[in-house]
C-alpha cells in the first residue's frame, strides 16, 4: 500500500523505513524485463545460466534499485529521491523471500535543508545482503 | 595490467532518443508493484505533488539503446553488474523524449578470493527534450571467468 506523508521534522536518525517484503518470481522477474525491454537470456532461461555457471536465473540488478526505491516512497510517499547508490554482492532469485529495509544514518544530507541520508539494502530469507548501499531522500517540511 | 581500447576513455557517445509514454511508465510501475497514485493512475496523480503522472526514478532501465561504448576488455566469459550510483534532477514525464548520453569513465582490475576481475565504470546522462539533465547513472560492469559468485 501507498504510504502518507512523511515530514522531514518528524524524523529522526535511527528511524527505520518500513520494510517492504518481495518475492520475486520467473513470472515478475519476467515481467519487470519484459517493461524494461531487456532480452538478455540469463534473467529468464534457467538453462542458458546454468550454461554460464550460475545456480539459476536471477533478477537484474536494477530491478533490486526499483524495489528499494519503491520502499522509500511507499514509507514516505512523494519524498524525492535524490540518489541511489548500490552495490551488488549477489544474486536476487526467483523464489527468494525478501525485505527490502532501511535506516535513517543522516539529517541536512549533503547541507541541503530538508534531505536525509539512508542506508538501505535487501536481505533474503539466509540474511544476505544481495542488495546493499545508500540513498539521499528530500521530504516536505511543515514550514 | 589488462588489455582495452584505451582511447575511448571519456568519450561521449549519444546511444539515441526515446519518446516517454504513459503507458511505458504504468508498465513499468506495474511490474515492480508500485501502487503510488503519481506512479499508475494519469487521473489521480494531476491532484498529487508531481502535478501528473511521473515515472518512478528507476525507469531509465527502460531506455536500450542497441549499442554501448565497449572499451573491448580482453578478459573474462561473463559480466555482471557491480555496482551503480544514480542521481536524479528531475522527474521523467509522458510525452518526454530522453536522450542517452555515455562514457566510460574508468577500467581497472582488481583480484578477490575467487579470483581476477576487471571493473568497467560507464557514465550515463539521461537528458529530456527541454535540454535538462534528469539524471545520471555511473554503473560498475564486472568481467570475471566464471559466473558461480558475485564476488
């Protein structure tokens, strides 16, 4: 569900972002490629990455962006996304539980008024962090 | 030290123009869940803070263009994404026509504990119609032997 209004002084470092849990699977990872014109073989023939060494298909990378950013703004619906920054230290899979999470580390990010700074990754159902890095966010103030 | 085409090295290349519609956005919305009004719904989103449909930041995905600057890396059987850093200026719009714009800004090599890979750093500028800046995506491609491990 879409999240309401979020303030930028009504937050405070420590916060945690409401999670968002996902659960990727061949047909939405099919789906997302299908969006994105993407017709790379490995995100959606099983024996194509198994050819090239790998376990099983796997989501691409910006799908993982595109779910982190859909938890920022579902917990505060219509923040600015200002940066994203992300490293992938694995593979996000169809069958996979995730929950995407995040915190507040920073408040005036980057000396702006009313931007803060988060960490956020995706963690799967074994506690890895496929998906791992920060993001820059401007909220509305009550002024 | 690994084998590429060094002189392109920060040489821009325009990878071409797309014209936005509203339903690539909603498409694109709907195939991650988003359920935000400003995201899926034309009508509702007039009455939020975007002023009209906007398209979620990570829809630059969508944009493909047939051919990237390569700076032909002599190594590695597959190539997986490492990492991306993405800016964003301003939001993409139905009815936007965005320009790509690419370099490569870096490649080096560097050995972990499964063994030698090669970093390739490509910049991306997302530019609308109007000449603005929407934003930008500076993507890590790592080369490696095999494709078993990210790292």
């Amino acid at each position: 569900m879409s999240g309401k209004t979020v303030y930028f002084e009504d937050v405070d470092i420590g916060d945690e972002i409401t999670p968002l849990t996902m659960n990727p699977t061949r047909e939405t990872i099919a789906g997302y490629a299908k969006a994105c014109n993407i017709t790379e073989k490995r995100f959606t023939d099983e024996a194509y990455a198994k050819s090239l060494g790998m376990a099983s298909t796997i989501a691409p990378g910006n799908m993982g962006l595109a779910y982190l950013s859909r938890m920022l703004n579902d917990w505060a619906e219509g923040a600015i996304l200002r940066k994203l920054e992300v490293r992938f230290r694995g593979f996000v899979k169809p069958g996979d539980q995730l929950t995407c999470k995040g915190l507040v580390v920073e408040k005036h990010a980057g000396g702006s008024d009313n931007a803060i700074e988060c960490d956020v990754f995706i963690e799967n159902e074994n506690g890895d962090r496929p998906v791992a890095g920060s993001a820059t966010v401007v909220l509305p103030t009550r002024g | 030290m690994v084998e590429f085409d060094q002189s392109i090295l920060g040489k821009e290349f325009v990878l071409g123009s797309f014209r936005v519609t509203e339903e690539m956005i909603t498409a694109f919305a709907q195939a991650v869940g988003e359920t935000s009004p400003q995201y899926v719904s034309p009508e509702t989103a007039k009455n939020t803070a975007s002023g009209g449909l906007i398209a979620p930041p990570i829809f630059y995905d969508v944009f493909r263009a047939d051919q990237v600057p390569d700076p032909k890396v002599k190594f590695g059987k597959v190539s997986f994404n490492a990492g991306q850093r993405c800016e964003f200026h301003a939001p993409i719009r139905p009815g936007d026509t965005i320009t790509l714009k690419a370099r490569i800004t870096d490649v080096y090599e560097k050995t972990g504990r499964t063994g030698k890979m090669v970093f390739i750093v490509r910049e991306t500028t997302y530019e609308n119609q109007k000449g603005e800046k929407v934003a930008v995506v500076e993507q890590s491609q790592v080369r490696r032997e095999s494709g078993s491990a990210r790292e």
